[in-house]
C-alpha cells in the first residue's frame, strides 16, 4: 500500500509541476493581450472578499493556535498567501501619487510582516520530511503524530 501512495505523490507532484510550466504561456498571453484598464461591476465586492477571506485565515489561526491544534499550519498558509496577494493588488491597483504610496506602506507595514508570521507558522506546523532509509526512527515517527494529532473537544 505505501509503495501505490508514493507512486500516486509522485504522479501528483509530476502533474501540478506541468500545471505550472503550463500557465506560463498563458500569464505572458495575459500581460500581452489585456487591456491597461479595466470597469469592474462588482469592484466592491471582489476587495471585500478578499479581505473576509484573510480576517477569516488570520482569526482561525489565531482560534486554532490557542487550542494547540496542528491545523493552524494549514489556515496559517492560506493567511499567508491570501496577504501576499492583497499586497500585490493593492499596489498594482492603487493609482500613482498618495495612493500609491499608502498601498506600499499597508504593504511593508501591515500586510507582508503579517504573511511572514503566518508563513512560519505554517513551516513550524508541518513535519520535517526525510527520504526513505535516511532514519526517522520513534522520536521523528511522534514529532509527526504530534504534528498530525486532532484535538477534539
């Protein structure tokens, strides 16, 4: 059975990395072929998804953390990314003069220290992963229960 897992991973890994390499013609099609502006009907609610989505990472981190559970690895993730994206947009949408320049501030200030905690937080919460035969005896084999361990209360 571990063997067909390891053989599925692989098969996996293989295909998200041509993914990947896949969507690079199209995001140079993108940059080559989208308009410089654009009218948005649901503006609004594109910028408040996306910042219920981070509120919503970063209090169920936050939620999860406090009562120890492994799971804020994978919320703690998905903060990190969602403010990193928030980031991104928020400068290359922001107009040039004082906007700009108060999306660049929110950016260094708020929104990437933020990704950086919830990325480590994310990286302490997943065990370390070693190949096959290279130890990993009964100490590794609890760190990864400890790791994988739902607390259900």
């Amino acid at each position: 059975m571990g063997r067909v897992v390891r053989i599925a991973e692989r098969r996996i890994g293989q295909v998200l990395i041509g993914s990947g390499l896949a969507l690079i013609p199209w995001v140079v099609y993108l940059h080559v072929g989208m308009p410089a502006t654009a009218q948005e009907a649901r503006w609004a609610w594109t910028w408040t998804g996306l910042d219920a989505l981070e509120a919503l990472a970063l209090a169920g981190t936050g939620w999860l953390l406090l009562r120890r559970d492994a799971r804020a690895s994978l919320t703690a993730t998905a903060g990190a990314a969602l403010l990193v994206v928030d980031a991104w947009f928020d400068i290359m949408t922001a107009g040039v003069g004082e906007d700009l320049v108060w999306a660049i501030v929110l950016a260094v200030v708020a929104e990437l220290p933020l990704a950086a905690v919830c990325a480590r937080l994310a990286w302490r919460g997943f065990p370390p992963v070693r190949a096959a035969g290279a130890g990993g005896g009964p100490a590794q084999r609890a760190h990864v229960q400890r790791c994988v361990s739902v607390r259900i209360s």
